[in-house]
C-alpha cells in the first residue's frame, strides 16, 4: 500500500527521523493557515506548496512551489489544488490534486552550503536481506544516475537479524562525504530510518532528497513509502492511510470483493483460483497468440458470487475480447465452480465475448457436463491445451 509524502514523513517522525516540517491543507485557506502555523512553531519564512499525490517526480510537473509570503501561499495552493498533474510517473493523463503539503523551507542560505543526497531502504529479494541504497547525487531521479554514474550508488547490505550496526551507519555517512556535526547527524538519520522501515513492515522507505542543511541538519525534504501489504494486519491503524482515490477504481472495487486483481494491457480476461495458476494461465493466453487483460485470483473458494464480482470487474475492461476461467478443483469441488459460473452468467445476463472454462480436479467431468448443458455459449475444456485452442480460435474470429 502506498501513502501520500505527508504520512510517510509523520511516521518518520515518530521514530526520530528529522523531517521538513509540514501541515496538509485540501484548500488555499487552509495552505495560508498552516503556513502561518509554521512560522509561529519554526519561524518559517518561506514555505514551499506541495501536491500530494501517489506519485514522484511531482517538482518536475510543476507540484512543488515556493512561496515568499502569505498571499503566495494561496496562489501557489490554489494553482496546484484541483491541478490535473502530470509527473514522468503518472502516465500522460496525470494525476488529480486533492490535497497539498505547506512544508517549511528548509533551502535557506548559509555559510555552508546545502546538499541533497539520495537515500532507501528495501527488500533485495535475490539476496533475502535489506538494503540501504544510498547516493551522494540526490534530488534527481535514480534511475538516472544508476544508468549514466552507477558507481555513485553505494549499496550497504543489513542482515535482518541484527538490523542496522552503527559501523554501517558510520561508514554510510562518510561514503556521503560527511564530516563533523553532520556526520553524525547522518548516523543517527540512517539508524532512526532503519528502525522507521523495520518497525512499520515496509516494503521501501525512499528518501530523495535527504538534505544537509547550511547548519549541518540531515532532514527528510521527500518520503516515498511503501507499506507491504501482507503486514497490515499487524498495523490496524495504518488503515486510515490508505487513499483509495489514488489507486485504480477497478482495483479497488476488486479488492472489497476479496479478489486479487491487476489490470494489464491485453485483450483476454482471466479468472483463476492461485497466483501461480494465474501466471501459468497468463503464460498459456500467450502462447495461443492473446495478451493477458489482466491478472485475477479469485482465491479458494470460487462460488458464484465471487465468479459474478469476477465477471463484472473483467467485464468493465472494452479491451476484453475473451475471458478463460482456470480453476484447479483442489479444496473446491469443479461442479460448484461450474454452477457458479452457470449462475453468475444467468444472473448478468449477456456477457459480449465468449468464455472458456477450464476445470481440472475433483469432479471435473460433472462439471464438463453441467457447462456443456447449460446451453449457454461457454466452451468447456479439461486439459489446459484445449483451453489454449479455444482462445486461439475464439480470438481468430
Ligand atoms: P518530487 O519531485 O515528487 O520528488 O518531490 P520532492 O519533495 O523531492 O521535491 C522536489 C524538489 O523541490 C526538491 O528536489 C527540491 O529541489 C525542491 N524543494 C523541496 N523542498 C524545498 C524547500 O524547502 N525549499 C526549496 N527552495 N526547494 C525545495
Ligand atoms: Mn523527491
């Protein structure tokens, strides 16, 4: 699940983390509020305005802006609230803005200079362990630098079971090229991030930029978090976090159905109990010349109301030209999925584009028979190859 910048950098917060102090306004006069706030509680001259949407790349869209005074604050919020933006990361039609950050300025001049660096902490999958990946050309995108100056991204490996050592913190902080006061504010920055990625279940904690500030403070100007799903329930309160607006309502709709599903470019829907089953019914739907529309597992016990929820939710996608039902009779007898599939289609009504279903398990051949009696226009397959024929020819036609 993924948060807006504004909640990502309060959890910060509460683990020690020093951030760019901040106040969400979903309107202009609430911007001028908390910008008034800010100087009272940091005495915050300029603050900057910005949009918060799941999104990065959001300065370069024109999400993040300056303001000198208070008159500027209302414009600034007013131009980016309800603004349509458009970040290298939100595909062309952009992103609606509904709410903004009024964050203090914190670029403010010194005798020293300021310094952005780039920092995350994720899960490195192949190796089994997290990494901080950390880089002293921040502010820009990573991908980026990793392409033209790979030599720049450093790479500290934590084993889980100890966590974060405070000789890798040290040597992260000097790899930065820090000395003095920041140096050891860097040491404290990384080990409080750490323990923000440890204790919050999270998939990535991506900081960019980390800023040294002309007095020697490391804060946090940006906060991209990914919190893993599969470690909510152990967080009941970051339920409130969660900003469906921002996620794809097919999605959404899906998932209060108690399904699994992602929407993909092809033009064969599928509905398929196990995510491994899917991927193999995916790979088939290749091979027989189609593109998957979509990933979909319904999980184990497809009966008739998750097979109608299914059908609609494929349905909403105009690319659909056919759907194939793959479901492994396991736990769930094949007869029940198949009356299920009978119901839900009886209930629907018209479905437009042919269906095959692929039953395999327990009780497949009653279930053959049941879809082959129905006399509705759903071709029946036992074997995963006649399945794949069938796509191939309803897709020709
Ligand atoms: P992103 O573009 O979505 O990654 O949003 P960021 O939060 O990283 O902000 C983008 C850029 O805005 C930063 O890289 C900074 O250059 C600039 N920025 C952010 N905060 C401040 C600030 O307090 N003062 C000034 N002058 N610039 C800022
Ligand atoms: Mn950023």
């Amino acid at each position: 699940m993924n948060i807006h910048e504004y909640q990502g950098k309060a959890i910060l917060k509460s683990y020690g983390v020093r951030i760019q102090e901040g106040i969400v306004a979903d309107t202009p006069e609430e911007a001028v509020e908390a910008a008034k706030k800010l100087k009272e509680d940091f005495n915050s001259d300029w603050v900057v305005v910005k949009a918060q949407i799941h999104a990065g790349g959001r300065g370069k869209g024109g999400g993040v802006k300056l303001a000198k005074n208070l008159d500027e604050v209302k414009q600034r919020a007013s131009d980016i609230i309800g603004m349509q933006l458009i970040t290298p990361q939100t595909g062309v039609e952009g992103k609606k803005v509904n709410k903004v950050l009024v964050a203090q300025d914190v670029y403010y001049p010194g005798e020293s200079a300021t310094k952005e660096f780039y920092m995350s902490v994720l899960l490195d999958r192949a190796k089994g362990r997290n990494i901080v990946m950390y880089s002293t050309e921040g502010g820009m995108d990573i991908e980026e630098v990793a392409e033209h100056t790979p030599h720049l991204i450093f790479k500290e490996e934590i084993d889980p079971k100890v966590g974060l050592r405070p000789f890798q913190a040290s040597k992260i902080a000097f790899n930065l090229g820090l000395s003095g006061a920041a140096y050891k504010e860097m040491t404290k920055f990384v080990a409080a991030l750490y323990k923000a990625y440890e204790g919050t279940d999270s998939s990535m904690f991506e900081i960019n930029p980390v800023l040294k500030t002309s007095d020697d403070k490391i804060l946090a100007v940006d906060a991209k978090v990914n919190l893993d799903d599969n470690g909510l329930f152990r967080h009941p309160d970051y339920a409130a976090l969660r900003d469906t607006t921002e996620e794809d309502p097919t999605e959404v709709e899906a998932s209060e159905s108690n399904l699994n599903y992602v929407k993909l470019d092809g033009n064969v829907g599928c509905m398929v109990n196990g995510a491994g089953l899917a991927m193999a019914t995916m790979d088939i739907i290749k091979l027989a010349g189609g593109e998957p529309a979509n990933f979909l597992d319904v999980g184990g016990t497809a009966n008739a109301q998750t097979v109608k929820a299914a059908f609609n939710i494929i349905l909403k996608d105009p690319n659909v030209k056919a759907i194939l039902i793959n479901i492994f009779g396991g736990i769930v007898r094949c007869d029940r999925v198949a009356q299920g599939v009978i119901d839900a289609y009886q209930e629907i009504g018209n479905i437009p584009v042919p269906i095959i279903v692929r039953l395999q398990g327990t009780n497949a051949e009653e279930a053959k028979k049941l879809i082959d009696e129905s006399g509705l226009k759903v071709y029946s397959a036992i074997l995963l190859r006649e399945a794949a024929d069938r796509v191939k020819e309803v897709l020709a036609k």
